[in-house]
C-alpha cells in the first residue's frame, strides 16, 4: 500500500458512532476516543453520536472548531459501510458546513475488512477457545459470525467475506453468518441449522465494535440454545471493543480522508 502522509497538525478528528441506549456501549465508544486522543495528544479529537447518547455529532462538531480550527476530519466509528455511514453521517456533515460555512470537513470511511481488524477478530476467538475446559480442535469447529444486518445490499456479504476469511486462516472446519438485528438468517436460527451439521463445537462471533443491546441480546440467544443442546459446545467470543490495531486503522482513516487514498483490502 501507498505510504500515507502524516495528518496536518491543524486539523482536529471527530469521531461519529450511531449510538446506543446501553450505557456500557457509550463508556467503549467514550473510551475509545480517549484512546484514540493519547494517540494524538496535541491534536483536538471529539467524539459525537447521531442518536440515542450524548455527546451529539453536532456538539463534537462545534469542539472541534474551537481555538480557530476549521479543518475537521470525520471518522465513522463503524465497521461497515451502510446507511449510517452512506446517509445519515453524510446528512449531518452538510448541515453543519451550512451552519458554519467557514469549515472544512473531510469524511472518512467506516473501519471495513482491514487486516488489523481481522487480527483483533481472531484474538477474540483465540480468547474464547483459550476460556474453554474442553480440548476440540477447530477441524471439528465451526465459526458463526453475527452482525447487526442492514437493509443495505453490501451489508450481508461484507459480513460472510469475514466469517470465511476468519474460518480459512484460522482452519476452522466451517463458517456461518446470521444476524441479531435485521436480516436473514437470525442468530436462533443460524445456530439450529449449524448445529445439525454436527460440529463439537461452535464459536459465536459478534461482528460488533462496541457492547449493547444487541451484543447482550446475542449472549442471551447463545445460552438459551445451550440449554437444548448441551452435547454441543457453544463458546461466546467477545465484540472487538478497544484495541491499539483498532486505533492504528482510525488514523489511517483520518489520513485516507485527507489525502483521498485507498488501501487494498
């Protein structure tokens, strides 16, 4: 990949997440960006959601732009790219430049199928299959991955290209893709046609930055199908949360947005 050029020191980095009612996703998300600022410590780095949790993407905005700084990078904190990313961000990055026309905003893209994010995926598997008392190994394990699903058509097969990147590398017996949210196949499902399959074991994987509603709604799930089916193994690995290689690809982004290079992945 093309060497990326440093980020100008006048320009400050907001982070945008989608936000959640869970009050645990919002202290990941705020910590996040507090890693994400000891990064760059001289630099003005804020932090907004578009719904649900403050601080607001309006109010992050308008930090950004104190001290006579009108340059802004805007970095989804997402990992796919789908109407949040594609419309919603956009939208609000409009209305502000409305709203205070003296700024320069630049748009970043959401984190998407980098390879430091797939290290940080399998360190979580990894984990969960370190956590277990029982010794399978992951020829007679499959992967199941579950992601919030979208209505947006790049969602589902983003999401399957990881789960089979993840099941190749790792030499998983198999992999599977459902969701919690929308879409189809629902984790509840996913996991009863996967287990007719007859793996010893299976690893769900939740596709997801930060803990909410619908990471814990996937442990719940988990437990339940557990319960009827307690031949099988069913380990939970953790979401990605905070991770260094997770704050390396924010910057990276910042620097894509800037200077309107792509990478590879």
């Amino acid at each position: 990949m093309e060497k990326i050029e440093a980020l100008p020191d006048d320009y400050a980095i907001c982070l945008v997440g989608h936000g959640t009612r869970d009050k645990n996703g919002v202290n990941e998300f705020l910590a996040l960006s507090s890693k994400l600022k000891d990064r760059e410590p001289d630099r003005i780095v804020e932090c907004g959601f578009l719904d649900l949790a403050k601080p607001t993407f309006e109010g992050a905005i308008a930090k950004c732009s104190q001290d006579g700084i009108n340059n802004i990078v805007v970095i989804p904190g997402l990992l796919i790219s789908a109407s949040h990313a594609k419309k919603d961000i956009p939208d609000k990055i409009i209305k502000m430049i409305r709203k205070y026309p003296a700024l320069n905003i630049k748009y970043g893209r959401p984190l998407g199928i980098h390879p430091k994010i797939l290290k940080v995926c399998s360190e979580r598997i990894k984990t969960a299959e370190n956590n277990s008392i029982s010794s399978i190994a992951r020829a007679d394990t499959l992967l199941l991955a579950v992601a919030h699903g979208s209505s947006d058509p790049d969602v589902n097969p983003t999401t399957a290209k990881v789960s089979q990147i993840l099941q190749k590398s790792m030499k998983f017996g198999g992999s599977e893709t459902s969701f919690i949210g929308a879409n189809q196949p629902l984790l509840s499902e996913a996991l009863e046609t996967s287990i007719k399959r007859g793996p010893k074991r299976i690893i769900v994987f939740p596709y997801f930055l930060f803990n909410g509603v619908l990471t814990k709604r996937i442990v719940s799930v988990v437990d339940d199908i557990q319960k009827k089916h307690p031949d099988v193994e069913l380990l939970k690995a953790q979401y990605l949360n905070y991770h260094e290689l997770i704050i390396d690809v924010f910057m990276e982004r910042a620097r894509e947005a800037l200077f309107e290079l792509q990478d590879v992945n």
